[in-house]
C-alpha cells in the first residue's frame, strides 16, 4: 500500500543516523511509524467495518 512506501521512506534516517532523534530509537523514528501505523489501521478498521455493513445479509460469502 502508499503507507508501505511512506513508512520505508521514513525509515532511510534510521540506518544513516547513529544517534539522536532519527536513530532506530530515536524519538522521531519510533514516534513517526507508530502514528502512521496507527492511522492507517484506523482507516483499514472503518472501511472494513463499512464495507460489511453495506453487504447485504442474505448473500453468500465467496469462496
């Protein structure tokens, strides 16, 4: 998915910098992932949740 990619682009500070915030536990690295994480898991949540509402319920599952 783009979050895949914008995650990866995001990481590239982590094997250049060996210290400080962009360092592999630095603030901004962990901070950064884990809130994009976060919103893209939200999203995926809300439309998964809205997609099966809207399937009716009568309808068989595929296989």
């Amino acid at each position: 998915t783009v979050w895949q990619i914008v995650t990866e682009i995001l990481a590239v500070p982590v094997f250049i910098a060996p210290a400080g915030p962009f360092a592999w536990n630095g603030s901004m690295s962990f901070w950064t992932g884990t809130v994009i994480f976060g919103f893209w898991l939200s999203f995926v949540i809300v439309f998964l949740k809205k997609a099966n509402e809207e399937q009716p319920a009568d309808e068989a599952p595929l296989p």
